[in-house]
C-alpha cells in the first residue's frame, strides 16, 4: 500500500519530477525535438517555477523545480506545452508522454544533493556521454541559466 499523495501547493517547496514517453520511445535522440523542448522548458521559467537542474534523456526528462503555483500546474505547462508546441511546429500527431508524473518532495539540502547528482549522473549511466558536461540537453553542460538554490536546501558541495 502507498503513503497518501502530499497535496503540492505554492508554499516555496522544490520537487524533483521525473515523466517518460509512451513505450520509452526515444523521441529525444532527434536535436528539434531535444531544442523544442528545451524552449519549452525556458519559456515557463520562471513564471511557472524556478529551474535548479535538469536532463533530458532520450525516452524522460528529470527537472528539479520549486513551483510558483501548484506542482501538476507546473507540470502541465511543461508537457502540455511541449505537445502543442511539437504538434504544431513539427506536425506530430501522436500522443508525446505517458499521462501523470512521479515526483519526489525535497526534504532537506541532503536529499537535494542526492537528487542533484542523480541528474548529473542519468547521461553517464546511459552511456551517452563519458563526462556530464558533454550532454547537450543536462543543466550539468553549464551553459543554461538555472535558479539559486532553494534558502536552506543548498547543498555544501555545489
């Protein structure tokens, strides 16, 4: 049996959210869907939320984010708006990700350490890349703007 859902409202707490394709399809290993989706990602931040880290592997995405509103709105806007957006500028008409999201409350800036490094590490796990800095589509690369920290969460060793 499982713990009851938390209820995710806007009280400032950060989320670690995970999302896959249909049958883990690897859309993502095509660079305009990749990009798309970057855009997509950039375009809510941060209206929607905050972005703390990110990657985007070829079949799910893995973000660390501390909502302006609600976690699912959060989400919505991201999934939603990535499917609209590749449905309209790139003509697919198939469905992109499986419904719903499993996500992970940040407890303290241990757990977000640990969940930090975990996206750090999902490209060198999967063989993609030999250092995590050479994934285009990681917020480990370095050339994306992320947000600070959360207050009181921000790991030692970032």
């Amino acid at each position: 049996m499982y713990p009851k859902r938390e209820i995710a409202t806007s009280n400032g707490q950060t989320y670690f959210v995970t999302s896959n394709t249909p049958g883990r399809r690897m859309f993502f290993r095509n660079e305009q869907w990749a990009q798309l989706w970057l855009d997509t990602l950039y375009k809510y931040r941060p209206e929607r939320y905050l972005l703390h880290g990110f990657v985007l592997m070829p079949d799910h995405f893995h973000i660390l984010i501390t909502p302006k509103e609600s976690l699912e709105r959060a989400v919505q806007c991201l999934k939603g708006g990535f499917s609209f957006r590749v449905k309209k500028e790139l003509g697919w008409m198939h469905e992109v990700w499986l419904a719903g999201f499993s996500d992970h409350r940040i407890r303290d800036e241990e757990d977000f350490g640990i969940h930090h490094a975990y996206i750090v590490r999902n490209p060198l796990k999967s063989r993609l890349v030999e250092q995590a800095e050479d994934y285009p589509y990681c917020s480990a690369n370095r050339q994306f703007e992320l947000d600070a920290f959360p207050q009181g969460l921000k790991p030692n060793n970032l």
